[in-house]
C-alpha cells in the first residue's frame, strides 16, 4: 500500500534522484523524519529499485560508447509459467538492460548493451536465440539517441529570459 | 524640435525595475530572481500548432474582439476552472496581454481626474496607465496588513472622485491571494460606492492552497466587475502577448473601440495557439503549477530559515520576504546581495508603497539555481546580520 506522501517523494525523485531528504522535505511540507521513513519503506518494498543517471555517452571522450541493440523476440510461452520462466532466463544476462513483454506481432523487446555490435551480435545468436522456448529475434542497432526517460539529448537552449523584469 | 511633449507621460515617473535591470545586465554568472516570468518554456504542442497555424497561412487579422472561437474556448475555460459565465459574443476581447487590457479598460472607465485605488505593492504598470489615461492613481499600502488589502483601507481612501479599485490576486509582487471572504466584503463595498472593481487574475491558475476565485464568479456583482487574464503565466506564453478583458457588454464595445484603432487585433498567430492550449494544455499546466508549489515550499523555508519573516504566498511565482532584520533597506540589500553573492532580486520600493522593507524573489527558476541561489543569500544575511 502506497500513500500519498509516497507518490508526492517518488514525483520528485522519478526526476531529481539526488535530491537530498531535506530539499524533499521542505518541498513537501513535510518533516524529515516521514520523509525518510517513506523513502526507507519504498526501498525496502522494492518499489524505488535504484538511482540511476540519465547519461549522453555520445559526448564521452575517454572511453567508446556502448552500443546499444533493441531486440525483438518471438518465443513459445511454457506450459505453466507462461512467459515469465523465459523472461527470467534473459533478464539475468547483465548485458540486457531493458525487458518488457509486449502486445503486437512479437512477444519480448529486449534492450541489450555491449561494447561493439560483434559482442551483441555474438550475445543474440550464441545465447538469447539458443533459448528453448526463443521462436526468433530481429536486432535493430540503435544509431542516435535522441531523448531518453524524458530527458532530450543534445544541445539545450540558454535561458532566454531577460534577467529582470517586471 | 521645441514643440512639448505630452505633458502626461512626462508626469509618470521613471520605472523602478529598470534602474535594477541596468545594473544586473552588465554582471557575470549572476543566479537571476528577478525575472517575472516563467521558466518553462510554451508547452510543445501549444508551439507545433502555431507552427501548423503558420503553415497553414492563418496570418492575417482576425476580428477586432479576437477570433470567435478562440473567445468560446476562453469562455468555457472560465466557466470550468472558475465558475465565471461569459458571453463569448458580448463580453470578451482578446488583447495584446494582460497590459494591454489594463489600458483599454481604463481608457474605458475614466474622465479626467477620476481617482482609481491601487493596493501597493502592486505591478508596475498600474499606476501610470492611470496616469495616460488622465486619471489619479491612489495608492494605499496594504504592508501592515499582510499584503491584503482591507475593506477599511480601501473605504478610506475612497473620494467622490473615485471610480474604479485595481485588485491582482494572487499577487504580483507579494504572491498573496485575497480570501474568498475578503473578495465578496470587496465587491459589497464597492457596489456601496459604485465603483468598479478591475480584477487582474493573470496567476490566478497558479494558486497552492485553495483553488482560485474569480471576482467574476460572484454573479450579483457581474454589472460592476472586470476580470483580466490571459496566457502569459499559466501557459507560459510571455513573449506570445496574449490576454482578455471580460465585463459587462457596455463596456466591452468601449474596450473594443479603442483596441480597433490602436491594436486591430491580438496576434492571430498566438490565437490560434490559445485555443490547443485552453482545450489540451491542462496536464501541462497542472504539472508546472505542482512544480511552482514545490519550489514555493522550498523557497519559503529557506527563507524563514535565514530568520527573514516570510508570509506564505498563496499562488503566482514571487516571494517577498522582509529582509528587516538585516537592517539594511531594500536596495542597499538588493545591491549588496547582488554584489556580494551574485543573487539578483528585485527590491519591494519599485513596486510601490509598503515594499520598504522587502524584497521581490521569484522562484521560476530551476531547482538547483533556487537552491544554490538560497544557500548564497544565507550565507549573505548570516554575514550581515553577525
């Protein structure tokens, strides 16, 4: 059971993980003390899973970018467990960073990482195609990113506004 | 050239706010509280269909009163968000802004000498269409009474000559809202003395804590009352220009008489928009004003924490703070803070009598300025104050 206090935090930190409890606190009107209560048990209950950071590796220069692959996936649902037995055994490969079941002519989009598109393409044909109940996959590169979890990516515009006005 | 220029408009005094814009514009990575004006930028589907409007050639003058259906959309708005009944055909123009409004009115209402009151601290531009327009701003200051202005007051300072009362709630400087019972004990005195009452509910959408009461939604005072909005600050259109004037159909011909020789009519352009954002713009609007709110609370306690004497305020994007304590007048504080810590905000004095004292923050800026922005002027109250 969430409350309301629960969404108004998670409002918050859906879009500025790093916000400490206090700045939520005064957000809110709210003490502290229910604050971190409320963050302790979201945590606890698996409904906040991680902080994260939106990042545009594009513009990393140290390092190659990760390349990124949205696989789709026909697969054979098992007798009892439906899809979630072979939605368990892709899941678990940390290379597959987002996995949804969805509606439409294939069953599983699976969003795999990797260093270059031999490592995916190595990942797709020698492991997630060779599952039991895998149909098929068709792997669609990702060239550009262009927003992400609502975050655009690229150049933003300055704040146009004049610096004082009425 | 030795001709005189009109004797009015040299009469209305220089504008306070400028003198501080000079001075903030020529400084470098200064955390700027001092814009009247949201951060968020016109919502993308209100700008996609002015870019369809565009494109489609919708570029020329509309009716003098404003495009029919852009007039039926403002119309059922007031109806659903504020329970205020318009006629879209008899009682409403769109105009060129909130502004232009307050000018069509009072060019409307008053004959030479006629006397409007004006509860300071108030927006900047009250007092001198007063002026333009030939009649004499009173002002009375509503400090003492937490930025609201009483019906004693304001009974004080009426005269035979008086004509109209300009009220803005929520508030731009002090973001305070008049109470519902304040509003109706208002409206009763003004039908006492017969006068108009010109209600610029421009932030009205941006209210906290209750929702918004128009003046125009109590019915029996509809012959007597004049509501002002328009798109600037819920929808974040600012630069789009682009408000209404609602009152009785008498003075609408008037308001509209003029408009046609000195505007012809609101931007087409912005419209057109108007109408996306008044029939889909809602969730858009409701997550920026629970964003406003957020930051209010921030703000507000940041504030207090700085031991600066803040009244809450009920709606708009302004806080206005007592900085008293510190000692120092608003400007000395408005410049020293500015010099300082690089923080600019804007001191109460340019909004009229009882902003001594105060200053003006707004907090439509993003979070992690506000916060910086906060942590800089505590740091420089703590400095003044030890």
């Amino acid at each position: 059971m969430t409350t309301s206090l629960d969404h108004r935090i998670l409002d918050i930190l859906r879009h500025h993980a790093r916000s400490t409890i206090q700045e939520i606190a005064d957000q809110l009107n709210e003490s502290v003390e229910r604050v971190s209560q409320s963050i302790h048990q979201l945590e606890r209950n698996g409904i906040i899973l991680q902080y994260a950071t939106i990042i545009d590796d594009s513009k990393l220069t140290r390092r190659k970018p990760p390349i990124r692959a949205l696989i789709e996936v026909k697969v054979r649902p098992e007798r009892r467990t439906g899809f979630d037995a072979v939605a368990a055994r892709i899941a678990k490969f940390p290379n597959v960073v987002d996995h949804y079941l969805i509606s439409g002519s294939y069953d599983f989009l699976v969003m795999v990482e990797g260093d270059s598109l031999e490592d995916i393409s190595r990942f797709v044909s020698g492991k997630l195609a060779t599952i039991e109940h895998v149909l098929s996959t068709a792997t669609h590169f990702i060239m550009k990113k262009y927003k992400e979890k609502g975050a655009i990516v690229g150049p933003q515009d300055g704040d146009p506004r004049l610096m004082i006005t009425p | 050239m030795t001709k005189p220029f009109n004797r009015l408009v040299d009469q209305v005094p220089p504008s306070g706010i400028r003198r501080f814009f000079d001075l903030v514009v020529g400084a470098q990575d200064v955390i700027s509280l001092g814009v009247g004006e949201p951060d968020f930028m016109t919502p993308w589907a209100i700008r996609e269909d002015a870019i369809y409007s565009l494109e489609h050639g919708r570029v020329t003058y509309t009716e003098n009163g404003g495009l029919l259906a852009c007039r039926q959309a403002v119309s059922t708005y007031l109806s659903d968000f504020f329970h205020a009944h318009y006629d879209p055909h008899t009682q409403i123009v769109m105009t060129i802004g909130v502004s232009e409004g307050v000018d069509l009115v009072l060019r409307s209402l008053l004959n030479p000498g006629n006397e409007v009151i004006i509860p300071e601290p108030a927006y900047v531009c009250y007092g001198p269409l007063v002026q333009l327009a030939g009649g004499r701003p009173v002002p009375i200051n509503t400090q003492s009474s937490g930025f609201i202005p009483t019906v004693a007051a304001i009974e004080a300072a009426i005269t035979p000559a008086t004509t109209a009362i300009i009220l803005c709630s929520p508030s731009n400087p002090t973001g305070r809202s008049i109470p519902k019972e304040r509003q109706a004990a208002l409206l009763d005195l003004a039908k006492r003395h017969d006068l108009w009452v010109i209600s610029d509910e421009v932030y009205a959408a941006l209210s906290y804590d209750t929702p918004p009461v128009s003046m125009g939604s109590f019915s029996s005072y509809q012959d007597r009352v004049i509501v002002l909005n328009g798109f600037s600050k819920a929808f974040s259109m600012t630069g789009w220009r682009l408000g209404y004037v609602c009152g009785p159909p008498e003075l609408i011909k008037r308001v509209i008489k003029i408009h046609q020789y000195c505007a012809l009519c609101a931007p087409t352009v912005s419209q057109y928009a108007a109408i996306e954002g008044l029939k889909h713009a809602h969730k858009e609007v409701e997550k920026m004003r629970v964003s406003y709110l957020k930051r209010r609370n921030l703000v507000v306690h940041a504030l207090q924490d700085m031991g600066l004497p803040t009244l809450v305020p009920e709606g708009a994007f302004y806080v206005f703070p007592s900085i008293e304590p510190t000692g120092l007048d608003a400007e000395t504080f408005a410049l020293q803070l500015l010099e300082k810590e690089k923080v600019a905000v804007v001191p109460g004095t340019a909004f009229g009598l009882g902003g001594d004292g105060h200053i003006r923050c707004c907090y439509a800026t993003d979070m992690s300025q506000l916060t910086e922005a906060m942590a800089r002027m505590a740091r420089f109250v703590k400095g003044v104050m030890s």
